[in-house]
C-alpha cells in the first residue's frame, strides 16, 4: 500500500494566507514516523473518551471539568500507520489564564502536532465555536470533532455537519466516543486530512485591524509565528497575553514598538481589546450556529432537567448532598471499613497469614531482629502489607467506586453551582469543588489540580485547605470505621471539621492578598453512570494504588523498624507524647500519630488498630480522629505541595498545621469535658 502523503496548500496569490500561515504544512505518514495527533477542547467535552477510543489506552475518564491536568499519550496504529495521540488540559481559549491552558497552549507551540482534534461538545456548540475560529486564525491543521452527538440527537439538536464543515474550512466529524459511534471515521479522516479551502479570518473593529497590521510585521519572525500564524500572534499581544510576550521578546528582542502599538490601541478603544475580540468571535459563534444547527423543542422540561434544577438549589441541593453523603458513609463506612475491613484484617490476616509468616519466618530467620523486619511490631507483613491490603485497600475500592458512580451521573459540577457561595466566603469560587472533592480521594493528585484555579491566592488557599481539613478516602474511610460505634460521634467529628475548614478558609482570605476570580464552568447532562466507565475508573485508581502506594507503605515499615531498632524511634515517640497528652489523647496513639508522619491514612489504620483493642474510647477516640484528620499532610503531597507552590510555602503551611491540629484537640477535649460531655 502507498504511503499517503496529506499536503496544505494555499494559493500563491493569496498574501493573507500566507501571513496566517507561518509556511506550507506538509505532513508523510511513514512506517518510521508517527503522526502526531492533540487533542484540544474545553473541559468536560469528552477528550479523555475521543484519547482513550483512538488508543485504547486506560486513563480516567470524568464527567466533571479539570480531569486531565497532566499530558496523557498514547500510541495506536490506524490502519498500519503509527500514530501518537496526546490529551492536553481543558482549555477554553488559546489566551490562556489558568495552569491548564498554559499547558495546553504550550503542546501546540512546542510539540508541532500533525494534526488538532478540536473536540466540542454538541449540544454547545455555539459556546465552543469561537476557540474554533481562533485554532483556526492560528494556522493549526484542525479537524473539528463534535462528541456526544448522541445526547444532542436526544435533545432534538440537529447540525448540518456539511455545511459546517464548508464555512469553517476544515474537516468537521461527529461522535459518541463513549459509545464507539463514529470512531473508525474519526481515524480514517485523520489520515486522510487535508485542507477543505481558505478560511477567512474574522474582520475585528477596524482600530484592532490596523494594529493586528502594524504587529504583524513585528512578530512574523519570532519563535510563536514558527508554530502558529502571526495573525494569531498579534492578537494574543492586544489581549496582553504575558506569556507569549516573553516568547516573542526572545532572547532580549526589543518590544518597545509593539508595547507601543498595544497600548494606542487599548486607548482608542472604548473596551479593553480583550473582551471587543472575545465579543466578535461570540458573534460569528451565534451567526454560524443559527446557520447550521436546528433544535426541535421537547415538550415539556424532561426529569433530568427537573433534577439538575434541584441539586443546584439551596434547599433541595443541601438535601440530595445529605442523602449522597449518607449513601457513602453507609458504603464506606458501615460496609468497607466495618465488614470488609473486619474480615480481612481478624479473620484473613489476622488468623491465617500473619500467623503463617510469623512461625515460618521464625523458625528460618533465627535471628529476632531481622525476622522483625518481616513479622515483628513493625514488619512489612504484620504492619506494612496489614495495614495496605486489610485496612486500607477494602476503603479505598469502595471510596473509588462510589466516588467514580457520582463523578460520571455529572453531579460534582452542579455541586460546584450549590456551594459557590459558600466558597466566595472563604475567598475561592465554585471552581474549587474539583481539588476538594478529589482530595477526598487522594490529597495529593487534588494539590496537582489547584493548577485550574485562576489565581495564586485561590492556589494557596485550596492547598492549604487540602492539607488541613480534607482526609484522603483512605484516611477517611478508616475515620468512618473508627467512629462508626457512634452516630453522634460521627456528626459531631464533621461538624468540627466543616467548622475548622470555614474558618481557616475565612482568615486564610483576609490575610492572603490577591485578586478574586471569576467562576464559570461547564455543567453537563445528567446521566446513569455507565457500569464500564465506573469499573475502568476504579481500576485505574486501584491500580495507581498499588503501585505507588503500597511501597510507601513498606518503606515506613522499614524505616519504623530501623528507627526501633537503633532507638530513634522511642526518642520520636517520647517526644511527641506530651504534646498527645496535652491534647488529651492516650500517650499509646503516639505511634500511630508518628507513622501519621509518612502517611496520614497510615496513621489513622494504627488510631483503628487502638480502638479495637479498647485503648481509644469516648471522647479520646473523637478528639484523636480529630487531629489526626487536621495532621501534617503526608510525604507525597508534602512533596507535591513544595512542587507547585514552593518550599517556602509548603514549610509555611505545615508549620502552621501541626501545632494547629494538637491546638484543636486540647480545646476540644476541654469543651467536652466542660460541658460534662461522654461519648
């Protein structure tokens, strides 16, 4: 079979095309070279299944926006022709504000994708649109993808995809990808691309047109105008894009001109050019759409649209969140950390493979301290691999999939709708839902997400929520297995804790200075969790588990046992428990407070392991769940925090936590006693 060779041309006569295009594109699909494919879009359009249908490769797939942060890849072979598919972070426009866009933004400068899949979603295709025109402005090879063609069809949505594809230029498909519905198409057109003719730039108000002419000289030369057109370019400028700024400016390039000819033409303008482009392409959005797209009216509002209604509604909202958080503390708590976990550890660990390894070990290592290693206090088997697979994996798979069932029903962005307002109190917006509702699921991936808030402030103070006030579902699973005995106990523990995390969040706000930022997000459909995305999502997450935690786990047993042997451990032990006394804890938790250092879920299965044993009780057992939930964060996410927001920062906050967490506890425990209160 010949190799085909997939050339964009444009007219020799043509100069606009010319100045929109850095040069001739010329793409060879060969048997030595893959085609390189990204994937770009807003968030919630359906990117992780268009990546996960072209590749076949697992990642998690969310109906909720800000899933994919990091750059996933994947590679695949579309009829004997390699190809390579990355999947960026949602973006809603090339002028990037967030982290994510940024990212985004950097593949198509830096990776020279072959070809742009825009995906869009169907049902809101007015809305998406206008970053179309502007891929478009900018020169990449675009196919236009419209996903979830499916719920427009059951929305009486009807799009001339021709006529579509005729006035933007480009090649314009329709999908389902969740469903396989127009994939093999998909492939086979990206193949096949090719240009569909000349797409005419959007004419702006004509003081932005005589600067876009005067820039364009200016930019034609620089590195942004190697990888998308100076047109594009120059109008990224006028929007005061700081990052392609330093990009044009190079290496100490002399931008003195084009500073220049922004600011005139910020002056001349009655708006900042911004929002007038922004407006205009909104424009040509609503004139094409009407053009293409029929809707037939539904009679009457559907059942889903009641009910996305009343989740978004104060009243209503608040009742179906109690009902959600009731059906997983009922899953999680009651049948994961109190009958999965029961069996596991007391009757499988506990009666037949702790006992195997101890007497087998025993009787081949007869040396007690290095048979410790493996079965003493603080073994890899007896403590590590105990508390990993009996303890905390039971949680963790029942978390993940309750958390995956609500993710794809679509119910975290209308939760980010009903709790805005009480976010603006605390200095965040709606927006910040994602990494809280994540962090109860692993605090460490949600620090990685603050990345899609706007600001710096925003990022601070989410980080420092996530912390303090939101336990991980390992953590958290075993809080609801520990105070399980009581239901008053339970409220009483996320009250305090709902307290604690408005609080800080209020003063956080005062005293962090920075700008607020604007919320919006997309809200999808509702939808019946599909039983194949919530099984693939809580495989992935199991799998991450298992690999990236359960070392962690051994690790700690491994240094406790050292720390042990050597007697620094006694020293950490003896040292922390006056501050475990102060706060009215049993001096035994001690140690399960110094494992807290290396994990605090870790830590929380030892509070669990002394509540079995009868040591933690009444109202030592609450304010020791307490604290441990407002402890330090754990290696990894202390890790990640130094990361995104610096050193100096992640020492800031946890050297503010910890002193906090026992400062809680010791009022806490005087209150109760104050007030004459037994749990």
């Amino acid at each position: 079979m010949a190799r085909p060779d997939t050339v964009i041309d444009y007219p020799d006569n043509c100069a606009a095309c010319h100045e929109r295009r850095p040069k001739k594109i010329t793409q060879r699909l060969a048997s030595a070279q893959a085609l390189k494919i990204a994937l770009v879009g807003s968030p919630n359009v359906g990117k992780s299944s268009v990546f996960h249908a072209l590749t076949g490769r697992r990642v998690i797939i969310s109906n909720y926006p800000g899933t994919t942060v990091d750059i996933f890849r994947g590679n695949a072979v579309f009829d004997g022709h390699p190809v390579e598919v990355i999947d960026t972070p949602g973006m809603y426009s090339l002028h990037s504000i967030t982290e994510e866009e940024r990212v985004g933004r950097a593949i198509l400068l830096k990776e020279k994708p072959d070809v742009v899949l825009h995906v869009l979603d169907a049902k809101n295709l007015e809305r998406m649109l206008p970053m179309t025109f502007q891929l478009i402005e900018a020169g990449l090879p675009l196919i236009v993808v419209l996903n979830m063609v499916d719920e427009a069809e059951a929305h009486g949505i009807v799009i001339d995809i021709k006529q579509l594809s005729s006035a933007l230029g480009v090649p314009v498909l329709t999908t389902a990808a969740s469903l396989g519905r127009g994939v093999p198409e998909l492939k086979q057109a990206i193949l096949d691309y090719k240009s569909q003719g000349f797409f005419q730039p959007i004419v702006y108000d004509e003081t932005i047109e005589n600067a876009i002419d005067s820039l364009i000289p200016l930019v034609k030369d620089s590195p942004p105008a190697e990888r998308i057109s100076a047109r594009s370019v120059a109008l990224l400028l006028l929007r005061q894009d700081e990052q392609i700024r330093r990009l044009v400016a190079g290496e100490g390039k002399d931008l003195s001109t084009v500073d220049m000819i922004v600011e005139k033409t910020t002056l001349g303008l009655s708006q900042p050019p911004a929002y007038l482009l922004a407006l205009a392409l909104q424009r040509e959005a609503t004139k094409l759409t009407s053009s293409v797209m029929t809707h037939r009216e539904t009679p009457g509002i559907r059942f889903n649209e009641r009910l996305s209604r009343a989740m978004m509604h104060p009243l209503s909202g608040g009742i179906i969140l109690a009902v959600v958080l009731f059906a997983m503390y009922y899953i999680v708590g009651i049948f994961g950390a109190g009958f999965l976990v029961g069996w596991l550890e007391k009757a499988l660990f506990g009666q037949i493979i702790n006992p195997f390894f101890q007497n087998t070990l025993s009787t081949l290592i007869p040396v007690k301290a290095i048979s410790d290693l493996f079965v003493g206090q603080y073994g890899i088997i007896t403590l590590g691999l105990t508390y990993a697979i009996a303890i905390i994996l039971p949680i963790v798979t029942t978390f993940f999939l309750v958390f995956s069932m609500i993710e794809d029903s679509g119910y975290l962005p209308r939760l980010a709708m009903l709790i805005d307002r009480l976010f603006k109190f605390i200095g965040l917006n709606g927006r910040a839902v994602i990494p809280m509702v994540l962090g109860f699921g692993c605090d460490t991936m949600a620090t990685i997400v603050t990345r899609t808030q706007e600001t710096k402030r925003e990022r601070i103070i989410t980080t420092l929520l996530l912390a303090l006030a939101i336990p991980c579902s390992a953590q958290l699973g075993v809080i609801f297995g520990i105070l399980s005995v009581s239901t008053g106990m339970l409220i009483t523990w996320l009250g305090i804790i709902a307290l604690i995390f408005v609080l800080v969040g209020w003063l956080a706000s005062r005293i962090i200075p920075g700008e607020r930022a604007c919320f919006y997000m997309e809200v999808p459909p509702l939808r019946l969790p599909r039983l194949s995305n919530v099984l693939q999502k809580t495989y992935a997450r199991l799998e991450w588990y298992l690999l990236e935690v359960i070392p962690i786990f051994i690790l700690a047993s491994v240094v406790l046992w050292a720390g042990d042997l050597i007697g620094l451990l006694d020293l950490l032990i003896k040292g922390l428990r006056p501050v475990v006394e102060f706060a009215g804890i049993p001096a035994a938790a001690s140690v399960a407070f110094v494992i807290g250092f290396f994990r605090r879920d870790f830590g929380a299965a030892g509070l669990y392991a002394l509540a079995t044993q009868g040591i933690l009780t009444g109202n030592a057992l609450l304010v020791s769940a307490v604290v441990m939930t407002l402890f330090v964060p754990c290696i990894a996410q202390f890790s990640v925090m130094i990361k995104e927001r610096g050193l100096k920062t992640a020492l800031a906050i946890a050297g503010f936590i910890f002193p906090f967490a026992f400062l809680v506890g010791f009022v806490l425990n005087h209150a109760l006693n104050l007030l004459g209160i037994n749990l």
